[in-house]
C-alpha cells in the first residue's frame, strides 16, 4: 500500500440487502486502523457499505482491517491522511470521489489523548495539537461532507456520526482535561450543525463512549485505564468497540431515521 494512493481490493458494489434503497452507501470512517473505528468499519462492511478505512500512521493496522472486509467482499479502500490537516481532508475526501463514487455517510472517530496531566501542566503546542486533532478535523470532514450531501448543493442527503466521550459530561479532573474539552466541542458542533442542515437531508448525531477497551489508554500513559476505573461503572465492566460501533451503525441507518442533533450515551450506565 502506497501513501499517496488508495488500496482497493475489491470492487464489488453493495446495495441494500432488502432491495428498499437504490443507493449504494458508502461511507468515510475516521480512524478506522484500530479501535473502534475499525470495529465500526467492520460493522458496515457487513451491513453492505462501501468503506473508506482511514488512519494517519500505522498502515500495517490498516491494512489487516482491509483484509478482513475482503473476506466478507466488501468494497474498500484504505486512505492514508492526517484528518488535522486540511489539504489531507481534502484529498481524502476527493479520493473517496474518484474510487468510491458518492458519499452516503461519514463516521468522525480519529481522535488522541496525550499523556495524562493537569491543566496547569499544559503548554500552549499541546492544547493546539489536541484541539486540531480532535475538533478542526471533525469540522473539516463535516465541511467536505456537507458540501457532497446536502441538497443545497446538488446532493442525495446523508448522515454523519460524531464520536464524543463521556469525558465532555465528566471532565476527566487530573487525566486530560484537554481531551474532555475537545469532546465537549464535538457535542456542540452535532447539534449546530444538525439544525443547519435538518432540511437538508443529513442527520448529524453523536455517540459518547465512556470506558472502552483499545489501544488510546496506553496513548495517555495508563494501558489498564479501564480495568482501573471498573469498579466505578454501574455496569462492572469497560466497553468494546463491537459495543459503541453498533450505536454508530444504527444511527448512521434509516431506522433512526427521526434522530437528528441525539446522543447516544454508552458509558456503562457512568
Ligand atoms: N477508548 C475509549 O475508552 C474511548 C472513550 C470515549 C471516547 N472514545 C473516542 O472514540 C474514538 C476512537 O477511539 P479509540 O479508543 O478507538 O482510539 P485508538 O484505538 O487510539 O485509535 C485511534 C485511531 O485514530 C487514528 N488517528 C489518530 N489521529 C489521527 C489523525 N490525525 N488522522 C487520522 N487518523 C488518526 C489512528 O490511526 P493510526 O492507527 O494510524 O495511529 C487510529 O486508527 C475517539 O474519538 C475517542 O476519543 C474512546
């Protein structure tokens, strides 16, 4: 696989299973290497979507999950971009055009923590480099897909899924304050821009995990975050991305065809 280019394995085209949509759907899901974007990935490839897997550096990661939905003979292609940046974005965006065809829906799920801290430990490079990474790229990719969907300009409709956390209710005190910031963000801007484009034909919702076991904890300096914290969620126990991709799937299908600027909390009752 080649930065620069997609990898496309297969090119069978999927269309609704029931027959009731003509359209095939096709959707860009943000760091989709690892994590829950990649369960979320494997999701839709299951459901008949064609797949934009996207991720910023671990292209080995990336590619097992393409391998994976070969085997279920799903249309994908992975895309090598750094969503907090803009020409990236767009290029992003603009390959999915020319090898996919047209946009159906767009899952935000790239995101980071940094190594865990107080406030009055932040400087100014990482609070910029959290905020870019995890809010500009959500607007931008809203940007691209707004501009492809909406009818205002020409488009089919669509829906888009934010991912948030729990952390934007929570706060994460002595973690990552910055991190439940950006989330926070997230959730203004699902219910800003639902209500801009609700008569538009894009939904824009939002999930907000809380406790999920993947790879980011290790990012903020603590792999057994989860375990940790166990006993202070109702339920006993961390998420999995299995867990949090179904809210996703169904939000982005047309049984949740009514909802539009909803959050669906999925923090073990926290
Ligand atoms: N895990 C939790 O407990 C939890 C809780 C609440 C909310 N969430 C949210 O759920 C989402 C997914 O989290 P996760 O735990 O699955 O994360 P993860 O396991 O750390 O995976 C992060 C993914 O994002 C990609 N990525 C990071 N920065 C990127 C960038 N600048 N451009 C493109 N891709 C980028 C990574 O790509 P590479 O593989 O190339 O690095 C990877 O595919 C995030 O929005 C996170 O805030 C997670």
């Amino acid at each position: 696989m080649n930065n620069a280019n997609p990898i496309n394995i297969s090119h069978i085209d999927h269309v609704d299973p029931g027959g009731t949509r003509e359209r095939v759907r096709t959707a860009i899901i943000t760091g989709s290497s690892r994590g829950i974007g990649a369960a979320v990935v494997r999701l839709l490839g299951e459901s008949g979507y064609q797949v934009c897997v996207n991720y910023r550096s671990n292209k080995s990661a990336a590619i097992k999950v393409v391998a994976d939905l070969e085997k279920l003979g799903a249309n994908t292609i992975a895309i090598q971009a750094d969503v907090s940046d803009e020409a990236d974005v767009v290029r992003l965006f603009k390959t999915v055009d020319k090898e996919l065809g047209e946009l159906t829906a767009l899952v935000n799920n790239a995101a980071i923590v940094l190594p865990q801290t107080r406030v009055e430990n932040m400087d100014a490079a990482r609070i910029n480099r959290m905020l870019a990474t995890n809010v500009t790229s959500s607007f931008l990719c809203c940007r691209e897909a707004v501009r492809r969907m909406s009818y205002k300009h020409g488009g089919n409709g669509g829906s888009i899924v934010n991912v948030s956390s729990a952390a934007a209710r929570i706060g994460s005190a002595g973690e990552y304050v910055d991190y439940a910031a950006s989330k926070g963000a997230i959730d203004t801007l699902t219910r800003g821009l639902a209500l801009e484009v609700a008569d538009e034909g894009i939904r824009v919702n939002c999930v907000r995990p809380g406790f999920i076991h993947t790879d980011m904890h290790a990012d903020g300096g603590e792999p057994s975050r989860v375990d940790r914290l166990a006993e202070t969620i109702p339920l006993g126990r961390g998420g999995t991305p299995e867990e949090v991709a179904n809210a996703i799937r169904w939000l982005l299908s047309e049984e949740a065809s009514y909802a539009t600027g909803s959050f669906i909390d999925l923090a073990g009752g926290r």
